[in-house]
C-alpha cells in the first residue's frame, strides 16, 4: 500500500469564501479488509462502525506506546502523568523553572495519550521544577480513515528527591532551617511543592499529600493525642512512636502538613518518590513555560516530521500487521476556506475592516459608537510606594482626554492611595461582591506613569473601561440574519449565549465549589453581554442551574430588546466528548424549560448548541510552497481559516476554525461539534457567524481565538475562581457587570507588576 498524503477537496460555498491548501499534522492510518493469516484477530462491521472504531483505537495507542516509550518505561510515565481532565503532561525534562510568587494558572483540557521522549534529564537554574517536553499522541476516526495525531508538549514536573533539597532549591537557601525565620521564603518553597505525593520513611510504601509547610519545627509544633487528648509535640510523638529511626533535625526543620485536619510530619522523613507535574504556576514560570513550548509553525512541523523519521523507523509494526494496518510517515493534506471578515461600525458613520489580517485600526477621527460617561469613579493606588498621587494625575489626565476625543466624557476622579500592605484580591473581592463596582486592573509601568505615559495603552486601556462603563466601541452593522438566512423569518432576531463551568485553580482543593457561568447577547447587533454565574456541586460539569440562569437572561434581553429572541445560538464551553449525551440529555431541555418559563407555552425559539472545545491535538499548518497561505506575521494559518472536511469524525457534525492571528507559537483552531440545529443555520451560515462574532470582543481590536461570548465567558469565570468563593452569593445576578446592562462605577487598579493577580 502506498504511504501516501491524502487529498480531499472542498465542497462548494455558498458565501463568499476562498480555498486555501493547509497540511494538517495527521499521521493517516490505512485499514485493509483483511487481516495477516497468522494472528486473524479481524473485526466485524466496517471502519465506520463505532464498536469497531474502538477495538482499532485501542491497537493503534498500544503500538504507539510500544514505539514512543522506552522500554520498561510504561509504568513510570503512566505515573507521571496528569489526571483525566488535564492538558499539561509530564515529558522529557529540558531545563527547570525560574522562580517567583504569586499565582496564575491555566484551565487544563483533555487530550489523548502523552509520553516521554527517550533519555533526558534537568537541571536546576534558579528553582525546583523542570520543564519537560515530548509527545502527544491520539488517534481519531476521519472521513476516510483512521488518523494519528502527533503533537509536542511541555509542562512542569517536581523532580524525584529528598523532600528537604526540593524546597531547599525551590526558596533558594542552603537549609531548610531558613525556612522557618522567613514567611516569604517559606511561602516560596510551599508553592512547588503543595499538592505534590511524598513518600514518608516511617510509613513505607505509603505516600502523603503535602497540603503546604509550617514555620514550627517539630518539637515546637504541639497537637492533642485522640486517645486521652494529652497534648504532645510532633517530635516526642515520633520519638516515642518510632524509637527505631534516628532523627536530625526535629529541632530546626520545619513540618510538612499532610491533612486539612492538621496532621503533620517532619520534613526530614519526606521524598518524592517519582517525578510529579505540577499544575500550579507563579506568573514568571508561566512565562518561561510559554516561551519554551510557543514554537513557530515551521519549527514544530519540522520537529515533528524529524520525530516521526527518528522514532517510526519501522513502520509495519507487528501488531498493526496482524490487524491489517499501515501508518502513513506524511502530512494529511487537506483543503481549507478563508470567510470573509465583517465590517464594523463605529461613530460618524466610519467602519473599519480586518481583511483577513485579525486585527484592524479605529477609522481616523471615528470615536466609540456609543461612549460612556464616567459621572463616578476613582483610581486606587496600589503601587503609592513607588508613584505618588502627582504621578497618577498625569495618567487621569491622559485618559480623560482621549475618552473626550472618542465623544465620552469623565468627571473628576477619586486618587486613593493603598498601603504598602494593600491586597489586590481583597479589593477585588470587596468592589465585585459587598459594592458591586465594577473594576479595571493595570500596570504601572506598562502605561508609562511616573515618566512618559504612553498613548497607545490608554487608549487600550480605555476599550476595556468603556465597555464595562455601559458603553459600546463598534458593532456588527447587520443582524445575523444577513450571514444567516434562515434566521429572517424568526421574530426578535438571534440570541448568542455561551456556558462554561469553571473548577476553581488547578490544583486547589476539590471542596471549593465549581462555579457555573452563563453569557448572552442583550441587543439585536450582539455587542452588549449580560452575566449570571452561580454557585453548584464541585466537579459537576453539567450546569445544575441553566434554567434558572437563562430566565434572567431573557427577561435582560425583552427588557433591552422590547421583545423576546426568536432563535438561541447556544456555545458551550468545557465538556468533553463522552459529555454530549448528557448535556442533550439535561442542559437543552433546561434550555427549552427557560423558555416556556419566560414566554409561556407558545414561545418556542429554534434552538443551536454547539460545543466549542480547544483542548484538542489537531494543529493546521499553511502551505510553505504557497506564501498567500499564511499570514505572513508568525507564520500560522490566516484568521478566519475553516475546514471541516478530511479530518473531521464521519459519525459527527463538527469543523475546525482559526479566527485569530497568532501573536506567538502555532496557533490551536477551535473545535465545534453541533449538538442540535433546530434553526437549521448551516454549516455555512453558523460558521460566518462565529467568524462575525470574534470581532465584537470589546477588549481589544483584534478578532478573539473564539466568538465574544466565549472570550467574555472565560473571563467572567475564571474571576470567580480565582477569588475566594466565600465572597460570592450564590446565583449573583452579573449581568450588569460585563458591558453595560446597567451603568456602574468603574475603579482602576494601578499596581506593579509583581502584584499583579
């Protein structure tokens, strides 16, 4: 059988659209009807069905592992790797983690396998943790056969050691002894290490969670006995417990806390018996995290093409013989559209444009089509020790000019200046929950204040504060029912919502609850958001209160539209593949039932739930022989890149969309599986209208690597997770939070980089 690229042509658009050759990382798998006489293992039922789908699957991974791991190695990188639900893995180490506080992670997602590449090892430079790089692997039914998916990957490991060492190198210190005079440099150590399984010398073969350190040493550290309540110090416990094992440093060390309850343990006893990922960042481990895995589209495609001729030298495996399978060493070429962008409406009858680029510039002398007027508002000083209240004054000055020149205006605002003490989370917390002010964070230096103030970051600035202020930069010209036809004849135009459930940081604990968010259009042009998020039971994805939520959404939407929408574009964020079910199952009749809630028994809108999922392994590379392919910028696809034939599922109704420029690294296309189309939108039409959509996003003017109301979604949940949960009522009613329902008082946070949340 010829290992040869497979090419699929595109089936003709009904808009306006042109085809683009784009490679696409997939190694194609042929399957021949018969397998060798020898091991006869043949399936019945033809490639399609999914029975059969499955058994194949499972031969495919077992021959990949066979091939990417070393051998003896399965064990240990099944260990090392994260838990379902994680896009992060545990690979070749290549360096180690810069050091840093404070805390910022990213959502994980799901994926298929991942693996170590051969050999390796890492090296300490500045802190503990070692980035490690290698293999993602999946293999994923297409329209004409079976395909592998390759894809490097990094991520951050706790390397195997003594506990002491760990933390040692982690807080930069010669003995863990120093960790108990300085809170800072214990907070340090605490970061990359919490969470992580230790092995205890007391207990073999059992290993402990490390909840976090404390400052007492153990003889200091005192707890009452469950038998009795005598109270006693850890040291004299293990003393007494353990009169075998020989302690050093009960006196000086500090102790491990191994429970919520307040168990603890000396840390001399504790090590890592096997190198654990780390999920938990600080700001500037994410930064070199980003820096390492973010390589260009050229430079991955090469790497990995260099992987698949080092590694698969032998491509008829023996297992895949016996199952009547070869896999292709070549790039599965398929055919791609670039949508036309949409025009976008801003003041004095201007509009601007992106052609294809993913971003454009306001219209010269064109303000914001609808400006805000800050009657109230301050600017809380968190950086006063390095900027003083003259300083600020001058930024004020230059924030207030250029919001008059886009036709808003701004009274006189409140300077208050924080103590060096002050906590960006806890204002946070007290302007979104007890006053419900709406905020805007920003650094220092970034804008230029205490020397020159730098424009174009105000005025950056400025589209984020209009836009929490009530006010509105641009908007689609034309309703969705010029990108959509089918839509003309439903009453009260196209309601666009998004839904997602965030889990709280990853790597905190599970007893936080999950928070649910809900995001939908309020006008006709889809550039004003509302909000509800609410509280449900910790790692339940389905949304418990969809109903609910959707009702107050609606009753925003009559209430700013006159009138209820005739159809619901519904985006759902977050769920996996084996998670369809459930959301048709419980989420859409909720849908359904907030409807009949709102508009009686006769209303009834055409229902769309598409789920939208970025933690995928599909990666589309422009044609270097074609250089109109690419963007011409970082090298990826252009924005508004669609494909959805070749490599999509046979059995699924799904598409693969770009509608961003990449700044760094190679871009990640979105995945769109359509669960229901009651409206009966289209590919075409549904895929014009995500494409339309990623251009209201009110931050910045760029297209969004997702529609508006995912972006904004994502931001409106990630900030309920990231706060402490005991702040937020449940079912709090945000519409008014996001981009005007209602007019609030914005407060801008100026802090410096350090602080920053």
């Amino acid at each position: 059988m010829e290992w040869s690229p497979a090419t699929v042509s595109m089936p003709a658009a009904t808009h306006a659209g042109h085809a683009a050759g784009l490679p696409v990382w997939y190694l194609q798998v042929s399957i021949t009807q018969e397998a060798t006489a020898a091991a006869q293992p043949t399936t019945s039922g033809s490639v399609d069905d999914p029975d059969t789908l499955q058994q194949l699957s499972m031969v495919l991974k077992a021959s990949l592992q066979a091939v990417l791991l070393p051998q003896g190695a399965v064990e240990t990188a099944r260990a090392m790797l994260l838990p379902a639900g994680s896009s992060s893995s545990v690979t070749q180490p290549t360096g180690a983690a810069g050091g840093g506080r404070g805390g910022r992670s990213s959502r994980g997602g799901r994926g298929g396998g991942r693996s170590p590449a051969r050999g390796g090892g890492g090296s300490s430079q500045g802190g503990v943790l070692q980035w490690w790089t290698g293999v993602r692997y999946g293999i994923k039914p297409g329209q004409q056969s079976c395909t592998v998916q390759l894809d490097t990957t990094s991520g951050a490991v706790l390397p195997a050691g003594r506990l002491a060492d760990l933390v040692c190198a982690a807080a930069g210190v010669a003995s863990p002894a120093a960790l108990c005079k300085d809170k800072k440099l214990l907070a340090a150590a605490e970061q990359d290490v919490k969470g992580a399984k230790a092995s205890v010398d007391h207990r073999p073969g059992v290993r402990v969670n490390v909840w976090g350190l404390d400052s007492r040493t153990p003889q200091q550290f005192k707890f009452k006995l469950k038998d009795g309540g005598r109270e006693t110090t850890v040291a004299d416990y293990f003393r007494s417990t353990y009169p075998a094992m020989r302690f050093s440093h009960l006196h000086d060390w500090p102790c491990v806390m191994t429970s919520q309850s307040g168990a603890a343990v000396p840390l001399e006893l504790c090590s890592i018996a096997k190198p654990q990922p780390r999920r938990t960042l600080t700001d500037r481990q994410t930064a070199d995290l980003i820096k390492l895995a973010a390589l260009p589209p050229e430079q991955r495609m090469r790497a990995l093409m260099q992987l698949v001729q080092q590694t698969f030298s032998n491509w008829r495996l023996p297992l895949l013989q016996a199952w009547g399978m070869t896999i292709s060493p070549q790039l599965l070429r398929v055919a791609g559209r670039v949508l036309p962008d949409a025009q976008l409406q801003y003041a004095r009858d201007t509009c601007a444009e992106a052609a294809n680029t993913g971003q454009w510039r306001a219209p010269a002398g064109a303000g914001l089509l609808q400006p805000p007027k800050l009657k109230q508002w301050a600017v809380l000083n968190l950086a006063s020790q390095r900027h003083s209240s003259t300083d600020v004054q001058q930024f004020v000055t230059e924030l207030t000019a250029q919001l008059k020149q886009q036709g808003g205006a701004a009274a006189a605002p409140t300077i208050i200046d924080g103590s060096r003490h002050s906590s960006t989370q806890a204002a946070v917390q007290a302007a979104a929950a007890q006053l419900g002010v709406a905020t805007q964070c920003m650094v220092a230096y970034a804008a230029g204040i205490g020397s020159n103030i730098k424009r174009p970051y105000v005025a950056n600035l400025l589209l984020k504060v209009a836009a929490k202020a009530g006010g509105v930069a641009w908007q689609l010209p034309q309703g969705p029912e010029i990108w959509a036809p089918a839509l003309a004849a439903a009453k009260g135009g196209l309601m666009v919502l998004g839904i997602d459930v965030g889990h709280g940081i990853a790597g905190g604990g599970g007893s936080k609850p999950s928070m649910a968010g809900i995001v939908g259009t309020l006008d006709a042009c889809c550039s004003r958001f509302g909000a509800v998020v609410q509280e449900q039971t910790p790692g339940h994805e389905i949304v418990l209160g969809l109903q609910g939520g959707l009702v107050q959404l609606l009753r925003d939407r009559q209430k700013g539209a006159g009138q209820l929408p005739g159809s619901l574009l519904v985006y759902r964020d977050g769920v996996s593949d084996s998670q369809y079910l459930a959301v048709l199952q419980q989420e859409v009749p909720a849908v359904r039932a907030a409807c009949r809630e709102v508009g009686g028994e006769a209303y009834n809108p055409k229902v769309t739930l598409v789920v939208v999922s970025k933690s995928h392994g599909t990666r589309l590379f422009p044609d270097l022989a074609d250089p109109n392919s690419s963007d011409g910028r970082s090298g990826n696809i252009k924005p508004g890149t669609v494909v959805d034939t070749g490599i999509i599922a046979p059995l699924k109704y799904e598409y693969f969309f770009n509608s961003h420029a990449g700044i760094q690294g190679t871009n990640r296309p979105g995945r769109y599986n359509v669960l229901v189309d009651d409206a009966s939108l289209g590919p075409d039409g549904l895929q014009l209208i995500t494409q339309h959509l990623a251009s209201t996003y009110a931050a910045c003017t760029r297209c969004a690597h997702r529609q508006a109301t995912s972006s904004n979604l994502d931001k409106t949940v990630l900030s309920c997770c990231v706060h402490d949960h005991d702040v937020l009522l449940p079912g709090v009613h945000a519409s008014r939070g996001l981009s005007g329902a209602q007019s609030v008082m914005p407060v801008l946070r100026i802090q410096h980089l350090m602080d920053t949340v």
